[in-house]
C-alpha cells in the first residue's frame, strides 16, 4: 500500500498530507441515514488512518449526524496527528435535499453537537457549509470568529463561495481553507481557485471524482487510464494534485478497496501529453 505523499500547511491547524478523506458516502443513500452495510463504514474509516490519511472531511448533515458519529465511534480516542474538519450551516429536510441555515444560534447549536459527536473539545477545522442568504453574512462571519477567540475551533474554513464572499469573510477571521465543488468535468469554481492559490489558501475540491460520472461524460480520462496502466480515479485525482499546490483532494467512498485504489494517486506523476488531454475536456 502506496504511503500518502506530498504536503500543505492549513493556518491554525498545522501540516497535512494532500489526499485527504470525505466522510459522506459513509452515511445512507442520498447521505441520508445510517449505512447499509455498517462494518464496512468502520472499516473504511479504520484503513484511511492505517494508510496514512491524516485528514478527515465531514459535516452535522451527513447523514444528518450519522458520518460525525461514525467517525468517533470507530477513530475515538483519535491518534496524533489526525486532523478532523466539519461543516455547519445546512439542514436536511430529507435524502438529497439540502437548505443553508446560517442564523448564529443555529451555527452554535451545531457546533456544540458537532463537538459532543466527535468527542473533542476543540475542532481543527470548523467549516460554514453554505452562506445563507437570508442572513446577514456579517452575523454569520462574526459568529464564527466567536467559536475561534473562544477556542472551540482551531480554524474556520468556507465552503460554496465566491471570492467576494471570502474576501468578506477575511475581514472577521483568516480564511483556513475553501472547500468548493471542482472536478475534471467541472471547473465552476476556477476563479475560487486561482484566487486561493495565489494567496495560499488550501483549496479542497468537493465532488473531486463526481461519483464516478465524469469518466462516462468523457473518452479523455479513460483514455490517460488505459495508456499508464492506472485506474480512472488515480487520473483524475492526480491531475487535480498537480493542478495547483493548494489542492487538497477528499474523495469519499464506503469501501475500503475503493480507498487504496484512490491513495495511489498521490504517487502518480501524469506526464505533459495527459495533462494536456485532461485539461482540454472542459
């Protein structure tokens, strides 16, 4: 099993290496409810650790509380070294839907039960999953600072921004990361991610893989795949490693094999002629 290569420093938390783990696709279809098949979520959890992954993405809405609680159930007492980031600011009124909830009392409601879930007393990376537009962004932003001065979380990321919105939030907190929806098929987010990486902002491409969609909606991914000998998955990840050095990938997956075949892509240095192919699709 290939050991996870390559670094990046998230403000306030520390070092981590660049392939990290999404703790979605632990949780029921649609990310709602518990998983079908329960040891292979502890699992899969148990291997991300023993293959090196020192960095584990969830949310309160997994599941809804269903990944948090998988994950100190199967991890707790966590080793040294582990970092864990989770996300507020979203409710689920059922499987696949998803409403931004970003009233203060709401974020410091989940973020007590995020910590009670997790068994922490301090959260490395404490995320808002969305900016509700219903809200004042400034009583959302502020709310957040109070969880860091109070030391509840290490650091405060964003997710599904602008880079307005992160500039905004810069003026109440550092901005420790932006966790925004960019694959191969997809790049959406392109001006999010010239931004953080021209000011040193760890960018965590949600979505990374699409579930799988992206191979079937083109012939270039298989293609790279079939010429080095390497899995779909191991491309497009690695692409996305050597895309910019603030990427750090997430892809989330219920099995354990599935994971080591993704770990790999850490190792997997794609040559001028793939990333060129890769980088036309869009």
């Amino acid at each position: 099993m290939a050991t996870v290569a390559q670094a990046i420093t998230i403000t306030d938390v520390g070092t981590v290496k660049r392939l990290g783990f999404g703790a979605m696709r632990i949780t029921g279809p649609g990310v709602w409810g518990e998983p079908a098949d329960p040891d292979a979520a502890h699992e899969v959890l148990r291997k991300a650790v023993e293959w090196g992954v020192d960095f584990i993405d969830t949310a309160d809405s997994y599941g809804p509380e269903v990944s948090e609680r998988l994950i100190a159930e199967t991890l707790h007492p966590y080793p040294a070294g582990l970092h864990i980031a989770t996300k507020a600011g979203q409710v689920r009124p059922g499987p696949h839907k998803w409403v931004p909830v970003g009233r203060p009392e709401y974020l410091r409601q989940q973020l007590e039960m995020s910590l009670r879930r997790l068994k922490l007393d301090t959260i490395d990376l404490f995320q808002l999953h969305r900016v509700d537009p219903k809200v004042d962004s400034a009583d959302q932003f502020g709310e957040l600072a109070k969880f860091q001065s109070e030391g509840k979380v290490r650091a405060i990321g964003l997710s599904a921004v602008t880079v307005e919105q992160i500039e905004e939030a810069g003026r109440y907190f550092t901005v420790a990361s932006v966790q925004n929806r960019y694959n191969n098929a997809d790049r959406a987010s392109q001006e999010v991610l010239d931004y953080c990486t021209a000011h040193g902002i760890p960018f965590i491409p949600y979505a990374p893989l699409d579930s799988g969609k992206l191979f079937s909606s083109t012939g270039a991914v298989d293609a790279v795949a079939a010429r080095l000998g390497v899995s779909t998955s191991q491309v497009t990840l690695a692409w996305l490693l050597q895309l910019s050095p603030m990427t750090l990938p997430i892809p989330g997956t219920s099995r354990a094999d599935h994971l080591a075949d993704n770990l790999k892509a850490a190792d997997l240095t794609l040559d001028a002629e793939a990333v060129a192919a890769l980088d036309a699709v869009a």
